[in-house]
C-alpha cells in the first residue's frame, strides 16, 4: 500500500514527460521537417541523391533524428557554421535558422536524457612523453629518464614559475630543430626509449585508439624497465626515493618492506594494491632475500616489474554496473586529473584524496585543479598540448625555396626554430597569467628573438646593457648547448599578434615558392574553430608551384577557381576559402606583400561564415573576435579531448555548450575554461559497460 502517496508524483512525471514529448513533436512538423524538405534533401535523400552519405529524406519523424544523436549533432554544425545550404542553393531564412538551430539543440538534448553514452574510451598504454614522466615522478629522479625529442621547446634557467602567476619578460629557451645539442642533458645512462608515439589524425598523441601495446612492444618495456633500474646512474644521489625504498631497513625488514611495497605498489598503480598482488611481490623478495640476493638489487627487480606491469602501463576507466554512463571513481578521477595537466601520474596528495573518497566533492576538485595549475610539473602540458593543438610539427619539414628566401637559411640552422617559439611562448603566458583566450587570436604582446624581429621587419634599436639576446652557447656535459633569447614585446600592428598569423603557421602551410591558401584555410577551420574539413578528393590534382602557361598575370585566388568548379568540391571551398585567402598578405614565410611577383595586387577580402565582411587581416581578427564564442567552445573540444585521450560524441556537446558560456561569464579566461572541463559532466562520467570491457590486466 506504501506505492499510493507517490503515485500522483509518478502521473505527474510521465505526464511531463508526455508533454514535452508532444510539444517536440509539434516542433519537429512545424520547424524541422519543413526546413529539410525546402532546403536539405534536393541534395541529401531526393530522387537517390545522397550526398556525404546523409539521406535526410529518409528523417519522416521525431524518433527518426532522436534515434541519432550524431545526426543531429552534424546537421547542428553545418547549419550554424553556415557550411550548408551551399551559397547557390535556397537559403534559410535568419530568423528561420536560428529557431531551427536552436529546437535541434532541444531536440538534442532530449534524444540524450536517460540513454547518454560517452564514447567508450579503451584501453590505452601511456605515451613515450607520460611514460617518462611517471617514471622521474615514481622514482623522484633528478634527471631525465631518457631524451625527448618532441618537447619542441626547452626551457632554461627555468623561467616557467607558474606560482608567480607571472611570466619572465626575457627568457632563454632551446629548440628542438637547434641541432643534437638540445639533446644535451643529464639523464640515466645506458636508457634507450621506445620509439616516439605520433599524433593521432583526429587529435593528439593520447588518444587511446592509437596506443595499442603490441608482444613487440611489451618486450621492449620489459628490457627499458630493466635497462632504468639497472643503469649505473641509478643511485641515490639520483633517486629522491632511494632511502625509503631501495635502502635496506635497519629494523623488521619483513615489516618494513611490506610498508614500503605498499606504498610504492599503490602510487605506482595509481590505486591501493590488492591484497594477492602485494602478496606476489612480498614473497618473490622473501625468496631472494633467502638466496643471499642484496637488498637493494632485489628492490630493483621489484621496481622494475612495477613499470613493466600492465597496472603500471596501462590508463583504463574501471568497468561499469550498467550500460550508460556512471560517474568514475576518485582513483579514475586522479588519474585523469594528473595525467591532462602533468602528463603523470598523481602525487600523494591526490591519491590520499581518492583514498578517503573527497576527490570527487567539487570544492576539493577546485582546490586541487588551483593547486596543480601552479605547479612547475604544469609544463608538461605545455609540452605537449600547444604544439600539437597549432600542429607545430609541421613546421619541422617545411623547405622554402633557398633561391627565393635565402634569409630563412641562416648559418647551419633555419627561421623556424625562431618561428616555432613564438605561439609556444604565448601560451605559456596567457596560461599562466590567466589570460582571456582571445589573446590567442589578437594578442597585444608577444615574445621574440633579434633575428624573428628581423623576419617580421621591425628595426632593431642599439643593443641594450643587459642580457645577450643573440644566440649564445651554454656548457652542458663537455659539449654547447645553442641557447636563443626571447624578450617579451608589445605588439603595436595588430597583423602580426596571436597565433593566427604568426611566421610559424604561415611557413608550415605555404609550399617552397608560394602560399597555399586551402591549406591555411583548413588550417584554420580546424585549429581554431575545431570544425576540420572532409580531406579533398583523391583525383583532384595539385596546383603546381608556378603558373602554368598563360595563366602568369592571374591571381593566385583566379588560379584556384577551377577547384570549385567541380561539385565534391564546392561545399568545402566555401568554407576553406575565405579563411585561407584572409591570409594571403603573408607570403610564404611570413613576410609581408601587398602584391604578387606579377605585380597584380594581392586579393583577400572576404566574408566569414557568410556575415563578417573584411577587406584586411585585421578586420578578419575583428570577424573571428565577433565570433569568440564558437572559439572559445571549439578550443574546449581541443582541450577536453585532450584531456579524455578520446574522440567527442553527441554526449559531449551539451558539456560543451556550458563550458564555453561559464568560460565567457569571466571574461574567457583560459584557467576558467580548464577548471569548468574538470568539472563538466564528461570529465567527471565514463560510459564502461562490463558487456564490453577490457581484458583484466595481469601484473
């Protein structure tokens, strides 16, 4: 009899449910179906047209688009970054639009309510670039474990203080295409590395479908586990842990051990150590130690078998009871906190946290995202997201053409080491200055070299008292290290601040002799509005460096109108296009030009998403400023992919959406946005069903 007082609440409840299912409905035949039968399925479901194979013809009903969310989500990018209809096509009217945009994110929401599923995130092994931090962080080493050469920019004399909340006006960096004596520095002897794992198509170099872990490979840590433990450099003067783990004990050695394997076990496998685990470990000492093995050598094999563990390996989400989303344990939730923003393992700090169940509070969420955002290990992020995030490697391989930019080659090195510097170092400030991220975009300083000051035009004033700001050689193990200086400048012409135009992005999407504009436009698409167009099709050919016969007094704009002459070609030109062209006043290496070799003047103007006129870069920065909150959520989406080493789904757009609205509130501060991702709803849930979990993880 006790289910009568809430059966009211029960009618109440399904009636609202019923109600907003009607009112949708109601939606879906007065704003939807219209809008796809009078502008979308010409092209996409009429008389077997079917373009980008989307048939919208086949979309009769409500439960037909609430029955897939990713549909809904690609037609909700397309109508709102104006990619469809086509320019020639029937155009939606505004007002029109914008209803129909926002009853799709209703729409949206509701296809989600009570079976949201977060794209399953599997089993990945930590990168090359995690793996040797977590080991310098379990060891508390004082020196590199082995040499990274995709930390693209080195850092000396440490100017990287985030606890001051205070960027260095000058500060002395190193780059990596500087030659091997960037490689120079104090590190465990006789310690190879695995190879370099490469940025993943789709995002970063975390992503979890790209760091699978092959019998190959796994022999290859079981040998780099040993070759650490065992290099002769591994000692205590190196090893901050050496006398509360590899010392042997004065007192019970039994106890002591087990204390000390407890505690090593459990920051090792991000989780306290199971019971038959820790057995395993305490007994295989016992029986060394019974053979006359000396302590510390068996406290090695212990150490190594611990970063060979696929516990030790491995990142994975814990299987979840149901077949939707869970929220994900305070020991995921370390782990995904420490491994975004150190690129580690977590502390003690955090792990205690975990241990008592308080991580997951959103207060102690917050102070240990404060916490952890000024700390110095907070350059590993900056080692590894901005570089990949611009896609600065690129730049590695660029040649322009030594004929026409003889000044790009100097000495034995390039401009780009100078180039790659810049953007990097602009990050690292607005990062830990918290600053608005449209810095990013229209930034009113930046850092730079003599010689990119050079590059850029400036004329320099006489050399100041102070520090060398030329290239310098620093003493490191015998040999020189090239050390460049950058000083921190205000930018005063508004063409060349931020990262959009700066002479890194220009030289790595230009060829050897010109600009390529779809390149930069797609560029751009990607990068900074996270919207990345399809790949061209496979038989549409190159445009050739030079003009060809007859076609020299041509624009490079004229040159390029054949591409959209074909149809497959179109859509993505009216979306590339403009943003490539904005550019065009920089040249190939970032110069700048008002007109071509053939003296016809350079042609840029444009309009962004189809209602930002601009006739100059600096009215395009205006256009991309008006639109920062389509920034602002497309960098969010860089960040939390990142951050969750997975591709975004449906269920992730509405986290999204508030991300972006709570980062715009406080003036788009970039700390902002990163504390709001900790603390959205992706961050903090996994979809992990037992039906499909991964294989247990041996030890």
């Amino acid at each position: 009899m006790s289910w009568l007082p809430i059966r009211p609440l029960l009618f109440l409840l399904l009636f609202t449910r019923l109600s907003e299912t009607a009112l949708c409905e109601d939606v879906f035949d007065r704003v939807i179906a219209p809008v796809l039968r009078q502008n979308c399925i010409q092209c996409h479901g009429e008389n077997d047209k079917v373009k980008g194979k989307v048939n919208l013809f086949e979309v009769r009903s409500l439960a037909d688009l609430t029955d897939d969310p990713g549909l809904i989500t690609d037609l909700i990018d397309v109508i709102d970054f104006e990619e469809m209809p086509p320019e020639d096509e029937l155009q939606i009217e505004p007002e029109l639009r914008k209803k129909f945009l926002a009853e799709l994110e209703n729409i949206l929401n509701q296809s989600l309510t009570g079976k949201k599923q977060f794209t399953q995130a599997p089993v990945r092994r930590m990168n090359r670039f995690q793996y040797h931090n977590a080991v310098t962080d379990l060891f508390q080493l004082n020196c590199a474990v082995f040499t990274l050469p995709e930390r693209m920019m080195r850092e000396h004399k440490d100017y990287f203080q985030p606890a001051t909340g205070k960027m260095a006006d000058y500060v002395l960096v190193g780059s990596r295409p500087l030659g091997k004596s960037q490689l120079i520095e104090k590190r465990l002897a006789g310690v190879a590395p695995f190879p370099q794992d490469l940025r993943a198509e789709h995002g970063y170099d975390n992503q979890g479908d790209h760091l699978s872990l092959s019998p190959l490979l796994m022999e290859s840590f079981l040998q780099l586990s040993r070759s650490i433990t065992e290099s002769p450099d591994f000692t205590a003067k190196n090893v901050g842990i050496w006398n509360e783990f590899f010392q042997k004990p004065t007192g019970d050695i039994k106890a002591e051990t087990a204390t000390r394997l407890d505690r090593f076990l459990t920051r090792a496998f991000r989780r306290p150590v199971e019971k038959q685990v820790l057995s395993r470990y305490t007994n295989y000492i016992e029986e060394q130690l019974g053979e006359n093995v000396p302590y510390t050598d068996v406290m090695k094999l212990i150490a190594a078998a611990a970063i060979a563990s696929p516990k030790f390996l491995y990142l994975y989400d814990e299987s979840t009871e149901a077949d939707g989303p869970e929220v994900v344990s305070n020991f995921d939730l370390a782990s995904r906190l420490s491994f975004f923003l150190w690129g580690s393992i977590p502390d003690g700090e955090l792990i205690e946290l975990a241990v008592r169940g308080e991580l997951r509070n959103p207060s102690v969420l917050t102070s240990q995202f404060n916490r952890m955002i000024r700390d110095e290990k907070l350059k590993r992020f900056c080692d590894a997201f901005p570089a990949q995030w611009l896609q600065l490697e690129r730049i590695i391989s660029s040649t322009p053409s030594r004929e026409h930019f003889p000044d790009f080659y100097f000495s034995k090195y390039r401009q780009s080491m100078h180039m790659m510097i810049e953007p990097l170092l602009l990050f690292e400030t607005v990062l830990i200055e918290n600053l608005p991220l449209i810095q990013l975009i229209d930034s009113d300083f930046t850092y730079r070299s003599d010689l990119l000051r050079k590059a850029y035009g400036e004329t320099l004033p006489p050399p100041a008292k102070g520090p060398n700001r030329k290239a310098k050689k620093r003493q490191g193990g015998g040999s020189a290290v090239t050390v460049l200086g950058f000083q921190r400048l205000p930018v005063t012409d508004r063409r060349f601040g931020g990262v959009i135009t700066n002479a890194a992005v220009m030289t790595m999407t230009s060829g050897p002799e010109r600009t390529q504009p779809i390149t930069r436009g797609a560029w751009l698409a990607g990068v900074i509005f996270n919207n990345p167009p399809e790949p061209p099709p496979a038989d549409v050919p190159p445009l050739g460096e030079k003009p060809s016969a007859g076609e020299e007094h041509l624009t490079l704009r004229e040159r390029l109108s054949m591409h959209r002459e074909r149809a497959d070609c179109r859509g993505c030109h009216e979306q590339i296009d403009p943003l490539g062209f904005a550019l065009e006043n920089f040249g190939p290496v970032g110069n700048w030009r008002e007109k071509y070799e053939n003296g016809r003047d350079v042609d840029m103007p444009g309009t962004l998403f189809r209602k930002h006129d601009f006739a100059d870069v600096v009215e395009f920065k205006d256009a991309i400023l008006s639109e920062k909150d389509r920034f602002t959520r497309g960098f969010a989406g860089h960040l939390l992919s990142f951050a969750l080493g997975r591709k975004l789904g449906p269920a992730d757009q509405p986290a999204l959406d508030r991300i972006a609205e709570a980062t715009a509130q406080d003036n788009y501060r970039i700390q902002t946005l990163m504390m709001e991702l900790i603390l959205s709803e992706p961050f903090l849930h996994k979809t992990n069903p037992k039906s499909s979990s991964k294989p247990a993880l041996a030890n």
